[in-house]
C-alpha cells in the first residue's frame, strides 16, 4: 500500500493528510482562541450517534512513536540492536534532504519500512510504515486488528460519533473528531500557544464511517514552539492506521517532523 506523508522539508505550509485536504487539531482548554470563531472547517454536532462511555484512555503522544523495541530518535545502529538487521538498507540518492530507509520482509509480501532523517546532524529514527501483522505498534496494535480496537485503545470523547468534520463549504461531513476541533489550515493565523491535539476518523473520501476504507488518524505539537506561536515550522507527531472496506487495520505509519531550521 502507498503511505502519505506530511513532508514539511518540501512543503511545510501545504498540509494535505491522506489527498483529503482538510486535517483537524484540538484545542484544549488552555488555547488562544475559539476554533469556531477562526476556522472554515467548523465541528458541526449531530445526535445521530449514542454517547459512548467514558474513555479511560490516554490522548496520542510522542511515547507512542514505537516500533517493537525501536523507538523514535533512535540511531540506526540502536534500531539494528533492538529489532535486528533490515533485509534492505539504503539512501536514496534523490531526496534533497538527507535520509536512510531500512526495509524489513515480511510474510505473504507484507513489509516495514523505517525511516532516518537527519536531526541536529545525526541520523534519527523518524518514520515507520507497516503492513506487516507481526510487527506490533503502541499499545499492542498491529495490522490486521479492526479499527473499533484500535480506537478504543486511545481517548475519545463521548460525544465523538456526533462530532462531525465538515467541508469548507459546511456540505459535506468528512470524517469524524475523536477528541479536537481545529483544523490546520489557519494554524498560523489562530496564535495558539498551547499544545495542539486531535483525533480524527478521516473518511477517506469514502460517504460515512459505515463505508469502510477510513484513516485513524492522531496528531501532536506541543510547546516550546519555535516562535511564539504554533506554525508549520515546529517539530510534531502523527499516527496513522489504514483500514479496509471490513473495517481491518491493513497498515499503520507514524512520523515524527523535526523542527525546520
């Protein structure tokens, strides 16, 4: 399968998650402004949806960029020394920014990727993309677990069924907010200066939930932040899993975006 990435390297300000051009941030009590005084991508609420149960879990962070015994900011040779030696190792001599790619097979033509970007000049693990069902991700999730598992094992706000994200013209429902309101397209202009956190069903381009074929899709940027305010140009996180029309995990990816010098 074809992963997607946010590469701020060669398009910082242009923020398209999943060829879906829209992508939601959470403001938390703290934030600087009200997200529906500021954004085009308003969270409409409906009541179509039951209220869930209190969740108990924890909202997406940094500590959960792991792969196996590998873990974001690790060298290669640290990576090597916890999941063993890549069946495919290489730089690419076309990237315009510095990058080493381990690929480790698996079965049935399944495969992992990891990803090394240079970060204060040393190479650093920042990216994982799956297919592979035995490799396990954060909090025990895997490919091939359906995406109701997967969810239930990070917060979500009771009401996040009715939390509709809609269109920037307010006609189309475009996925769902598990916990967050804000988009990021106006990131700069809203002057947050507080962490910023979403949870996103992103329906893929798909009509509803039902159809199947959606992104879970969970981001972070926290504080310090390179200016004064959040922009573009900070170091964040997001965590990505891929689902099938069954509504089964068929890949997971998560990248961490160094700060942009």
């Amino acid at each position: 399968m074809h992963f997607k990435t946010l590469r701020k390297y060669t398009a910082a300000a242009a923020i398209c998650i999943a060829a879906v051009s829209f992508a939601a941030c959470s403001s938390g009590a703290g934030d600087s402004t009200d997200a529906a005084d500021t954004d085009g991508y308003i969270e409409e609420e409906s009541s179509t949806y039951a209220q869930l149960p209190e969740s108990s879990q924890s909202r997406f962070s940094t500590e959960d960029m792991v792969f196996g015994k590998a873990v974001m900011g690790m060298t290669p040779e640290e990576v090597m020394a916890a999941v063993g030696a890549p069946d495919d190792d290489k730089t690419p001599a076309a990237e315009s920014t510095p990058e080493r790619v381990f690929t480790y097979n698996g079965a049935d033509g399944t495969k992992s990727t990891l990803i090394f970007w240079s970060v204060n000049g040393s190479m650093k693990l920042c990216g994982v993309e799956s297919t592979d069902p035995a490799k396990t991700f954060t909090r025990g999730t895997h490919a091939g677990m359906s995406a109701q598992d997967v969810r239930d094992k990070f917060y979500r706000d009771a009401n996040c069924l009715n939390a509709n994200v809609m269109s920037d013209d307010n006609a189309t429902i475009l996925g769902k907010f598990l916990y967050g309101s804000r988009t990021l397209d106006r990131l700069e202009e809203q002057k947050v200066k507080d962490p910023i956190e979403y949870g996103m069903i992103n329906y893929n381009g798909n009509g509803d939930m039902e159809s199947g074929g959606s992104i879970l899709e969970y981001l972070s940027f926290q504080p310090p932040y390179k200016g004064e305010f959040a922009s573009y140009s900070d170091d964040y996180s997001q965590l990505m899993y891929y689902t099938n029309a069954a509504g089964n995990v068929t890949g997971i990816c998560w990248y961490y975006y160094p700060e942009v010098q």
